[in-house]
C-alpha cells in the first residue's frame, strides 16, 4: 500500500476545477483567495490567461491545461486524450464519449479534439490541499475526489456537479463524499444563482466583494454558504424530488416523450409541483456542496 501523502492544507488556496470563462475564479481571486484552475479546453485556456494574466504575473493565479481523468483510461505511455468540443455550448466539454452522444441526441454540435492528461495527485502534492476545491468536469468530477484518497489532508469543503443519470449515481457521491470524512451536505441549484445569492457582508471568507454572480457561476461556497447543512440521510431524501424532475423534466425527460393530448398540460403540472416541493426551478441543475466534518474549527497555515 503506498504511503499517505502528508502535503499541507492552506486556508487561503482554492482549486477552481472546471475554470471555463472563469466566472468562479474572478470570485475567488476578488476574495483574495490563491487559486489553482484547471481547463481542458484551449481555447478557454487562453481565454483565461488573458482576462487575468494580471493576477498570474502577480502569482496569484496558477491555470493548468489538460483533462483530468482516470490514469486507468489511457493505454500505457499516453499522456493525450480525446476532448469532446462542444460548439453550441462550451460549458458541454468533456472527455466522456457517452456525454458527448447525449450532447450531439439532444442538438449540439461537436468537434474532437486531443488536449493533454493532468496528474491530478501530483498537481495537489505541488500546491497543497486546498481550504475549498470546486468541481465541475463534466463527469469526471469523482477522480478529483478519488485523489484525496493519497492524502492524509482534505480540503474544508468541496462541490461537485450531482449526476443526473441514476438516483444510485448521486448515492455514490455522497457515499465517496462520505467515506472521505465529509459529513455535511447541501443540494444548491445553480441556476438560480445569479437571482438568489450574494455575499454576505461582513465576509465569512476571504474578504469581502461585492460581487454579481455570472449565469453558470457556482456561486457562494463554504462558511458563506448559508442554508442547512444535512446528514448523508437528510442529503439523499432531499435529492429523491430533485432526481424525479431530472427524469421527467430533464434532457430525455419521460414526459417529453409523450405525445398524446393534454401531455403538454401534464408537463406544466409536474413541473409546478415539483417546483412546490423543491423549492428551486425544476429540472434546474445541482451542484453537491460537502463540509468535512469539525472544518469550521480547523485552522491551517497560509500558503
């Protein structure tokens, strides 16, 4: 068994994983947060580098290129993946083929195209743990938590993209999320972000900005977070309505299937009810936000 990697944790160093147009970064930075941010897509990249090559002269900001997946899908001594462009929205990239299709069913348009493969864990060891990692790949989101697994640190709070695909899918995040010491949980949808949060003033982490969230932002995170944190119990019961709209109401939604008259009025009634019961817009999308347990009375060095 390999040895656990002792690396540091720095409350001031966040990991934006899944920079695209660097929505979230603006925020963490604006914070005054160190950050590490992660693309696969080049174009994006660049498009980074300049909109903040000020913070990355300044040392502030670090952006890594490449995709992070598992080492186990490459045939040995490559270091190039196929990345999975998406032209009608780039927020759709991904290296998972099985995405890609859904993309192309559902009327986008892709390009394929080779980008580099990040060692993740080495990416960590590096720069240290983070005090919070954001996560959104595109289905890939769990290797990153995966990672921490050769660490004897996690960062305080981390979130990913919830799996719409299978109730069991969310179980298993939660379960990974879990077992990696994670023990609060919050479901936040992220559309409506831009309408419903801000940052509270005085701050609770970092310092204070004020800040309009983007249309895709992952918006507030941690102490700044608000709502109620719930157990793994409380988590999955509140996931089991957002995971029905999913599957009536999301891409390939059941009711999206029927055409015979009145489905449409049927739709409408689903889509209000469920709305009722979740509180949120439904099928919206979810982000999974984890605390690891006693993180809000831990204190690390600054990097």
């Amino acid at each position: 068994m390999a040895a656990v990697l002792k690396t540091p944790k720095y409350t001031n160093l966040v990991y934006d994983v899944g920079l695209h147009r660097g929505e979230d970064t603006d925020f963490y930075l604006r914070k005054g947060f160190q950050v590490v941010a992660f693309e696969a897509n080049p174009e994006l990249a660049q498009h980074c580098r300049s909109r903040f090559h000020e913070f990355i002269s300044q040392g502030q900001l670090r952006i890594v290129e490449g995709a992070v997946v598992e080492r186990g899908v490459l045939e040995s001594g490559e270091s190039r993946i196929r990345f999975y462009s998406n032209q009608s929205g780039s927020t759709w990239g991904t290296v998972r083929s099985e995405w890609a299709d859904r993309n192309e069913r559902l009327g986008t348009s892709i390009s394929i195209i080779e980008v580099d493969v990040i060692d993740f864990a080495a990416v960590l060891e590096q720069n240290g743990i983070p005090h919070y990692m954001k996560i959104d790949i595109e289905g890939c989101d769990t290797v990153c938590l995966n990672a921490l697994k050769k660490f004897s640190e996690r960062p305080d709070y981390v979130s990913i993209e919830s799996t719409k695909t299978s109730f069991a899918g969310i179980r298993c995040e939660i379960d990974l999320l879990t077992s990696l010491g994670y023990d609060s949980f919050q479901a936040i949808e992220q559309m409506d972000i831009p309408h419903t949060q801000s940052p509270p003033e005085p701050a609770k982490e970092g310092t204070y900005v004020d800040h309009r969230f983007e249309r895709g932002s992952s918006g507030l995170f941690g102490a700044e977070l608000g709502g109620q944190w719930r157990s793994r119990r409380d988590i999955l019961r509140q996931y089991r309505p957002i995971y029905l709209g999913y599957r009536l109401l999301g891409d390939d939604g059941t009711l999206y299937r029927w055409q015979f008259r009145g489905a449409s009025r049927l739709r409408r009634s689903a889509k209000r009810l469920l709305e009722r019961i979740n509180g949120a817009t439904v099928p919206g999308w979810y982000d999974t936000h984890a605390r690891l347990a006693g993180a809000e009375k831990k204190q690390h060095p600054r990097a």
